[in-house]
C-alpha cells in the first residue's frame, strides 16, 4: 500500500539526510559490473563506501520499523510521542542528525561566508522558512529591530567580524530571549518539541496517504462490498 512505502521513504530520507548528502538530493552510485582487469579508482572506492554506508543505515532503519508499533494516529499524543521516539531510536542506532542537528548544519554551511549581521539574519529568515518553521513568538522581527538600533549607535552597517560591534548586538539579543522568556537550559525542551511537531506532520502524511490508499482499493469491484477498516488499527509492521 501506499503508506507503507511512504514511511520506507522516511528511513531513506533519513539515512540521506544525515550522510549523503546534506544537499537533499541523492548522490548517483555508479553501477559496479564487473570488467576484467579494470583498476579500482580511488572515486570508484569512495562512491562504494558511501553507497555500502546508506546502505547500511536504510537496513538499520527498515530493522527498527519492523519491530516498532507505530499507531497512525496524529491527534493522539500518546501515538505522536512513541512515533517520534522510534524516529530518535533510528537516528541514535543509524548515527544520522536529529532535525535541529539539520537546521544547525544548514545554517553552519549557508552562513559560514556571510560578512555582515543584515544578511546573516535574512539568511536565517530563509532557512526558517524553507524548512516550514514559524516564527510565533515574533522573535525575528525583534532581532532585526536590536539590530537597527545596534547599527544606529555604530552609524554603519554591523560587519560579524567587528567584536565590539557584535558584542553590543548578543548583549540586545539576551534582552529579547529574556523578553520571550527563552532560555539557554531550555533548549533541549524545545528541540523535543520541534521533533514532536515533526512526528505529527508526518503522522498526518500517512494517514492521508493510507485513507487514499483504501478508498481508491474500496472502488474496485471486488472491494465494494468490504468496509474499510480505522487506520490506526493498521500494523505496519506487515507491509514492511
């Protein structure tokens, strides 16, 4: 059924997210015919390795999966929770990033060459964006407001190299975290929620998927007259 191969789909996002290629597309493996004598290169060896490693991570996390029971339920937070602790277990046991370990790598790569506090913000803006994140606390528009005053007291654009400049900027940011009542202690607590809200959005996914997967069955002559079953009675441990 559809739903199944969509969660096989999660274990191979994963195991791509977190090696690959961190570019959210799959790297092409060449195809390994054997040729008689032919020299093994040193890239041969390398897109094999990396091959053999997804490899080794997709069948880690197909092995968690099958012996899991995940209930497509996203409204019950019971069900929500024990589908993000399966996704963590795969994560730990495949060695791959957590979500915000992702957006953490994102905005490492995607800022490392950005000279000035204006675009590294927007950048942030952008990522937050892309990766379907709200911002409900208004804490950008915040931050750019601790910036123009920042720039305003220097009375030229903020460089991230200027010290002094910077310093002035992270001493404004502590008094919009203090503002928002975010504190440093706390981030683990909102990493897990951002893996459970994850959890719901693809719970939801499969249950959409797996509803249209039975009633497109139901349609057909010999199913017309069987009642389709409640998804979270579903195992899907048996279409793995």
């Amino acid at each position: 059924m559809a739903f199944s191969s969509r969660l096989v789909s999660k274990s191979r996002q994963l195991c791509g997210n977190g090696v690959v290629l961190q570019q959210e597309r799959l790297i092409p493996v060449r195809h390994f015919a054997k040729e008689a004598n032919r020299p093994v290169l040193k890239g041969d060896e390398m897109l094999k390795n990396i091959f053999l490693d997804v490899k080794k991570k997709f069948e880690t996390a197909l092995g968690i999966l099958r012996k899991e029971k995940i209930t497509i339920d996203p409204k019950d937070p019971a069900a929500v929770s024990q589908y993000a602790n399966v996704m963590k277990t795969i994560r730990e046991k495949a060695d791959l990033f957590s979500e915000s370990q992702r957006i953490q790598h994102t905005i490492k790569t995607r800022t490392q060459d950005i000279p000035d506090a204006r675009t590294y913000l927007l950048t942030l803006k952008e990522i937050r964006i892309r990766r379907g994140l709200t911002d409900e606390l208004g804490a950008e528009a915040m931050m750019m407001d601790a910036l123009e005053k920042v720039e305003k007291e220097l009375k030229k654009p903020l460089l991230r190299n200027d010290k002094k400049g910077m310093a002035l900027l992270l001493a404004e940011f502590d008094k919009v975290n203090q503002k928002l009542g975010i504190r440093k202690e706390d981030l683990p607590k909102y990493e897990e929620q951002l893996e459970l809200k994850k959890a719901k959005a693809q719970l939801e996914e499969l249950e959409k998927e797996a509803l249209e997967a039975m009633e497109t069955q139901a349609k057909r002559e010999e199913f017309k007259d069987e009642a389709m079953v409640d998804v979270k009675s579903l195992d899907i441990r048996n279409f793995i």
